[in-house]
C-alpha cells in the first residue's frame, strides 16, 4: 500500500514509486513552459499590428523579433549553467520573473526601439526558463521517464503557441496587439507563488562514478566534445526552421492574400500540429529511441514544407503545416530528451543550456533571414524554402549522431572516452 503523498507507476522490472509533490512539481514546470511558448509565438501574431502602428518595414520587423531570440541566446547559457549551481528552483523563478515583467511592460512600449529593448531582455528569462525546467523536472522523475517527460514539458511550448493564436484572433482585432502582452502577467501572480510553494528547494543528488569539475570545461572536454557541438548544431538547425515559422507564418499567409484571421489558423493548425508531435514523438523515442524517431520528424518536416512550392489546395496547406508543426518541434523535443538523458546529473543543467542556447543562433537568424527574404520580394515560397532546408539538415546531421553514437535503448548510451 502506497502513503497518500505518493503516486506510483509500474514499468518492467519493478515497481516505480514517484512522490506526489514531484508530480505537482513536474507540472508547475510545464505550465511555465507553455507560457514560454505563447511568448514565443505572440509576437508573430502582431507583426502586422506593429508594422501598421509605427510603419517598419518587414526587415525591421525581423530585427524585433530576433532581439528576443539574442535574448534566449544568453539565458540559455548563463541559466543552464547558474542552474547546476544555485539549484533548479531559483534558476527557474528567477527566469518566470524576467520573463513576464519585460513582456508585460513590452504592452506600454512607445516605439519599436524600446520594445526591441524590453524583448531583448524579457528574452534573456524565456531563453533560461525552457533548460532549467527540463533539467529540474528530469530529476524529479526516473531515469526511463526522461525522454517521455521531456517531451511532455515541450509540448508546452506548441500548446502555448496554440493559446496566443487563439487569443489573438478576437483581441487583435477588437483592442490592438498591447493587451497580447499584458497577458504575460499571469504566470508572475499565479505561478509563481505557486512555485516558491511546491518546487523543490534541491532535486534528489544522484552520483556518478566519473564526477568531475563539471561545467563548460567537462562539457567541452575530451569526452563530451564532439557529441556537445553535434546537439548544438543539430540545434541550430531545427530552431531555425521551427521559430522561422512561428515568427513569419501570419504574415506570409497574408502576403499570399488570406486575411489576419484565416492567417492566424494557419499559425493555429502549425502549434496543434506540434503539440500532437510532442506525444507522438514522444511515444516514438520510447519505442525506436530519441535520435532515429527524431531523425523521421525532421524528415517529415522539410519534406512537407517543400511541398508547398507545388502550390497545394487550401486543405493540403493546412495539413501540411500540422505536419510542419509535428516534425520541427517534435525534433526539437527529442534532441533536449536524448541530451538530458545523455549527460551525467551534475552536467545536465549546462548541457541543456549550451545546446539550446548555441542553439538560438538559428532562433536569432530565422526572423532577421526571413524578414530580408520578403524585403527582397522574393515572397512566402522563399521563406518556405528556407525552413524545409533547415529541417532536411537537422535530419541529416541526426543521422550522423545516429550512426556514430548509437543508443541502447530510448536514450544515447555513455560515450566512450576517445
């Protein structure tokens, strides 16, 4: 019989016996994540808005939107490895207050050079918050539920994404895109409270028999090197392809003439897409393992955006972008599952943080290459061409990953030491 502050679970070879509080704790995280994720997405619900208030150009535009991935980039680095050290739950409250403070105050912003400031820094939060609470949750949870759960958390990502297309379709319209931003309070006065409460003050120490200094200096050393520029650049790659689409997707459906509402449930049916592709996906790593399952999703992706240059009935386009949405971020679920299962504890935090935050390089790039791509007037098929490339090359690169560094099971075995 099981104490009331425990849930339990049962998978072959015993029985798993998981505390309540880690399961509320595990949640706490992922709905953090989803407000992440509609932060990401919002702003590509507005271009339009702001392009019409301030008059940028869609350069301009691309630029704004690349501070906030400038943003990620430094909190994915420095907030992985301050995790490691300070402890999951200060790193990741402290991510959640940055976040929603400079988001909110991007709804009062008088002019495109302040808001690019208040996203550059309400980056800085959304790019640490996503490593910390994968790291934390993969602690609270064991070792065979680590790719499922990671994959889990990043379903909050889409599932955020969902809700700012879903928000913006009657608020846009009716108030203007600022109140999209003062949204971004909520997660400050109901989560957070919510998190000092239940998230653990220290995760369960686990030992490694090779513990060493840890940090980028284990991380980059001789036995992690090549695997940890692998992940990164993989990284790269499909974040490029999955924030190029969040960013740029309304505004390339109505530059093919659709307008801001019917724009919009293209960017709805890319996020339900994603959503469906974290459980899919995550099923899949579960079944065949992380990196061939993800090696398909990033296949299936390029694939269907290329299809797009066949000019494809509505219908098509529709499935298409579910399909996009299945495979980018899907990918990109399975790659935070195979490092955080890859790497041992005491690393994990700063390999998280070094791969998704090298990572934002495509994060970053994806809007300011889009935005030139249109500026040009080489329209949306350019853009297209772009993300189905970048997907076609995740899946190449994780082919190598896959044959050079096989799995056991549903996650990457230790590396050998060279």
């Amino acid at each position: 019989m099981h104490s009331p502050n425990e849930a339990s679970s049962t998978r072959a070879g015993g029985n798993i016996t998981l505390p309540r509080a880690h399961v509320i704790a595990v949640i706490v995280c992922w709905l953090f994540v989803v407000f992440d994720g509609y932060d990401l997405i919002v702003y590509g619900n507005v271009i339009s808005s702001l392009q019409d208030e301030w008059g940028i150009s869609s350069s301009t535009a691309g630029t704004l939107g690349s501070l906030a991935f400038v943003g990620m980039m430094i909190g994915a680095v420095l907030a992985g490895r301050l995790s490691d050290g300070i402890g999951r739950k200060n790193a990741v409250i402290g991510c959640v207050v940055v976040l929603s403070v400079f988001t909110a105050l991007c709804a009062a912003a008088p002019g495109p050079v302040i808001f690019g400031l208040l996203r550059l820094i309400a980056g800085i939060g959304l790019g640490g918050l996503v490593p910390t609470s994968n790291a934390l949750a993969a602690e609270l949870v064991p070792d065979k539920w680590r790719a499922a759960v990671a994959t889990m958390m990043m379903s909050g990502v889409p599932i955020g994404g969902s809700i700012a297309a879903l928000v913006g379709i009657p608020v846009i319209p009716n108030w203007g895109w600022r109140p999209m931003f003062a949204f971004a309070l909520i997660p400050l006065v109901v989560l957070v409270p919510l998190a000092i409460k239940v998230l653990p003050k220290h995760a369960a120490a686990r030992t490694h028999p090779d513990r060493s200094e840890g940090g980028f200096k284990e991380l980059l050393g001789s036995r992690f090197r090549t695997i940890s520029i692998m992940f990164a650049a993989v990284t790269v790659v499909t974040l490029l392809a999955w924030y190029g689409l969040g960013t740029w997707l309304p505004k390339l459906m109505q530059g093919e003439g659709t307008d801001l509402g019917s724009a919009l449930t293209f960017s709805l049916a890319l996020n339900l897409g994603a959503v469906a592709g974290s459980f899919v996906t995550a099923w899949g790593g579960v079944r065949w393992g992380s990196v061939p399952t993800s090696i398909i999703a990033a296949l299936i992706a390029g694939v269907a955006l290329l299809a797009l240059l066949l000019d494809p009935p509505v219908a098509a386009v529709y499935l298409i972008f579910v399909l996009a949405g299945v495979g980018t971020h899907g990918t990109q679920a399975l790659i935070i599952a195979a490092v955080a299962s890859y790497y041992p504890d005491h690393l994990r935090g700063t390999a998280l943080g070094w791969a998704l935050g090298v990572g934002r390089i495509g994060a970053v790039a994806a809007p300011q290459i889009g935005g030139w791509l249109l500026a040009a007037g080489l329209g949306a098929n350019s853009n297209f061409v772009l993300f189905g490339i970048s997907a076609l090359i995740s899946s190449l690169l994780l082919t190598v990953v896959w044959k050079k560094f096989p799995a056991r099971h549903d996650s990457l075995r230790p590396i050998p030491t060279p």
